[in-house]
C-alpha cells in the first residue's frame, strides 16, 4: 500500500484530538483520546524515516572511491595566469594524450593550455571556450577530489564524469546532477534575474542568474560593436534585446559603453560644427576682402557634405562611424582655414616699393600682386637708412626690401666727378635737394656715368648730360 509522509503542525494535531476524541458512540475518554495521537505520531514518524532512508538509497554513489567533496580549485584559473592549481589541471588534461597532446605541467596557462581545455570540454559536452568558469571548474573538481593523490589511471578522462558534484555550481553541494542546465533549457520554467557580462580584449563572457539564485552555463560571444552584443547575448539566452538590457548588470564595465560612444559621436559631431561655422566666417571676411577663396570653399563644402553623413550615422546608432565622419570633416576645415591664410599672404605679396626721395624724408608706395597699395613716409634720405626703415615698417628681410625697392629721385641738377690717383669720386646733385654720394675706380666718363646710373637707379643718359668732371691726375 502506497503512503504519504505528511508534516505534523499545530493544526494538524489539533485536527486529530478532535477527531480522537468524536466517535460515533461518544464513549471516548479524554486518557482514551491522548494515547490514541501518540499512537498516531508514532506511525507518521515511522513513514518519515522510511521514507529518507528512500531518498538516500536513490541517490547515486561515487563511480570512483575516495570521492571528496569541497573546492579544490581556489587560485585564478584566467588565462595567461601561472599558479599551481593550473599545473594541477595539466597535470589531469596530459593523462590523455588527444586532449593535451603538450603534456607539460608548467603551471602557466597558454595557448597550448587553452587548447587542452576546450578538448576537455568537448569530450564532456560543454561549450568550447576554452575559458576555465563554473561548469568547467566543478567538472575538473570531480576529478580532482575523486583523486586526491592524482593517481589517475591512464583511461580516467575516458571513463566518463566521477559522480559527486553539480556542475554549473560549487562543489560543496550535496545534490547530484547529470549536467548544468543550458540557458535556453532553464528559460521554459524559469525567469531570469541578472544578467553580468564580462570583457577581456573583445571577448565576452555572459553569465545568467535565474530568480531561484541557480545559475545557467556561460556563453561567450564576440560582438562587433555594443548593439551586436545585445542581439547575440539574447539570442544566446532566448529572450528579448530589450530583456537584456533590463537584466544586465550596470556595474560592468561595458553596460554603459554605448551611452559612452554616443556622446563620444555627439561631441565629435559639435566639434567639426564648430569649426565649420569659423570656417564659414573666415571665408565670407575674405571675400569682402577680395582674397580668393575657392579652395577653401570647396574644402568647406566636402567637409559640411561628411559632417551631414556623420548626423545621418548618429541616428542610426552607428556611433563609431559618426566619430569618424566627423573627424575627418573637422580636419577639412582646417585645411580650409590654411588655405584661406595662404590666400591671404599670397594677396599680400609686394610688388614693387616705390621711393620718392625728398630732402630729409622719402614718400614709400608699396604695391601689391593684387592690385592693392600702401603708403608711407620715413624720415630718412640716405638709401641704407631709407631700405632699413622700410624693412622694419613692413616686417620683412632688408635684402627681401631691396630687391623689391626703386629709388625715385627727381631730376639731376649736377653730377660732380673728381678724378684723382688714388679713387674717382663722385656726388649728384637733385633738384628735390639730396646728395648722393659715390665712389668708383672707373676714370672713363662713359664707364662713370653707366655706374653712376646703376647706383642710384638713375637714367644713365641725364647723368651724362649733368656730368661735371674735375680730372685732378
């Protein structure tokens, strides 16, 4: 006969003393009632303990003797780590060969290692990532405490999993399992929790919760960006993007990444705005100011074209593409305010430097290649002294200044030639009242004049008609 083990509470017993106590003769006594329940309690009590005892002979025993319960895995099992606890693993991975072909217990977790692992964990059915979490350390803690000696024989990996412990969840547990329930398994029965994601280097490595404070296995997935994230972690865990974003964990470094590069567009995207609109300025002063423009313009244009497609990358949450638009159009207009300052010196580039020389003072006109003019006095009548005023005057080179200069000095009154054995010199007399004042080794009349009118850019043939020559040899 079947029986049901039902839970004494106070209610319950005050239940059976009244159903002790009316019988259908009503002859009972109260003694009579008593030792009926205790009669009553020491039958459940008996189908309590069988019962357990049950319960305890359907659970399965260790397939390997000298199982152990508690974590044995207690140091980082991170990859590029080095410790003992991952020379321990080596150690059980190189018993079979086709998992850890290395065989090398060096304690430090590589490339080689990594490899080691995701055999393992495909001979036992876990997912491959090479990434030692959870369901991996309780599996190879199975191992581990059914061997404590790690007197494994040769064939242990082949043997199949040691009983003992619940994969997924700490080794300490009394329960036992066959494996740890895939997130889309769980998610039929079970509401999820929390969601915790975790980066290293463009690797992501998600962990589920379920309100029952269990936890799913692992998934990692490698997203291109943050919005991928999203769709392959809900894909991963069979629900909503928008369930993932509720679930996930607001402490982890990458939850506000997104909201991070958003900014990051938006900022980007204000910055070339802000340059374009300088741009802009300087481009209309310009033209106001006869410069050309046209280069900057067109550098304007193709920048304010790319800031657009940047606004447009924006809206469609393509972040990083918006930074880089509107990197690229601020640079533009950069090159288009270069351009427009070389616009700008080219329109200030002289000409010619007219010098009209008075007694005293000389009236400067500096002409420009476009067209433009300045004027100017210097109180100087001497060349040098009129060429180092005008140099400082237009912050330019003197040498700059005296390629450019022509001295006009007026008409010649007289030319006055002294030719002795030793130097000729000579001294020009103008109208406007300025001597000028020369010394040459020529002693031929033609050859003086000729040097005379080189000199002091005068026409040669009015210095030969002014020509006063006192021969004194």
């Amino acid at each position: 006969m079947k029986r049901t083990l039902t839970k004494v509470s106070s209610a319950t017993l005050s239940l059976l003393v009244a159903v002790a106590i009316a019988s259908p003769a009503q002859a009972m006594t109260v003694s009579d009632a008593v030792a009926k329940i205790e009669a009553m309690i020491a039958e459940m009590e008996a189908l309590k303990a069988e019962l357990s005892n049950l319960t305890v002979s359907a659970v399965p025993t260790p397939a390997v003797q000298g199982v152990q319960s508690g974590s044995v895995l207690t140091m980082d099992l991170s990859y590029g780590v080095t410790n003992d606890d991952i020379a321990r693993v080596q150690r059980l991975l190189a018993t079979d060969p086709t998992i850890y072909e290395y065989g090398v217990d060096s304690g430090f977790f590589g490339p080689k290692t990594q490899e080691a692992v995701r055999n393992f964990q495909a001979r036992f059915g876990l997912d491959t990532v090479g990434v030692i979490g959870p369901s991996t350390t309780a599996l190879l803690e199975l191992f581990l405490n059914a061997y404590p000696d790690e007197d494994y024989p040769a064939d242990v990996l082949k043997q199949g999993r040691p009983s003992g412990a619940v994969l997924g969840e700490s080794t300490t547990s009394s329960s036992v399992t066959a494996s740890t329930p895939t997130p889309a398994a769980i998610q039929s029965s079970h509401t999820y929790r929390s969601i915790s994601i975790e980066e290293d280097n463009q690797e992501f490595v998600v962990r589920s919760y379920n309100r029952d404070g269990s936890r799913n296995r692992d998934v990692l997935v490698y997203p291109e960006d943050m919005d991928e994230l999203y769709e392959m972690v809900a894909d991963e865990l069979g629900i909503t993007e928008a369930a993932v974003r509720d679930l996930a964990d607001e402490d982890d470094d990458w939850f506000n990444r997104n909201d991070e590069d958003e900014e990051d567009a938006e900022k980007a995207i204000e910055d070339a705005d802000d340059a374009l609109d300088e741009v802009r300025d300087l481009i209309d002063e310009a033209e106001d100011d006869d410069i050309d423009t046209d280069e900057a313009q067109d550098l304007y244009d193709e920048a304010r074209d790319l800031l657009d497609e940047a606004e447009e990358a924006l809206e469609d949450e393509d972040y990083d593409e918006a930074v880089e638009l509107a990197e690229e159009a601020e640079e533009l207009a950069e090159e288009a305010e270069d351009e427009l300052d070389d616009a700008e010196d080219a329109s200030q580039e002289i000409d010619e430097i007219k010098v009209e020389v008075g007694n005293g003072e000389s009236e400067v006109t500096v002409e420009y290649e476009n067209g433009d003019e300045d004027e100017f006095d210097v109180d100087e009548d001497d060349q040098d002294d009129i060429i180092e005023a005008v140099a400082d005057e237009l912050d330019i080179d003197e040498d700059e200044v005296e390629d450019l200069i022509e001295f006009e000095y007026g008409d010649i009154d007289r030319v006055l030639v002294v030719i002795t054995e030793d130097s000729t010199r000579v001294r020009v007399y103008l109208e406007s009242g300025v001597d000028l004042k020369y010394t040459t080794d020529e002693t031929d009349e033609d050859e003086i004049a000729e040097a005379v009118a080189d000199e002091f850019d005068l026409d040669e043939d009015e210095v030969e008609r002014a020509l006063d020559v006192d021969d004194r040899r």
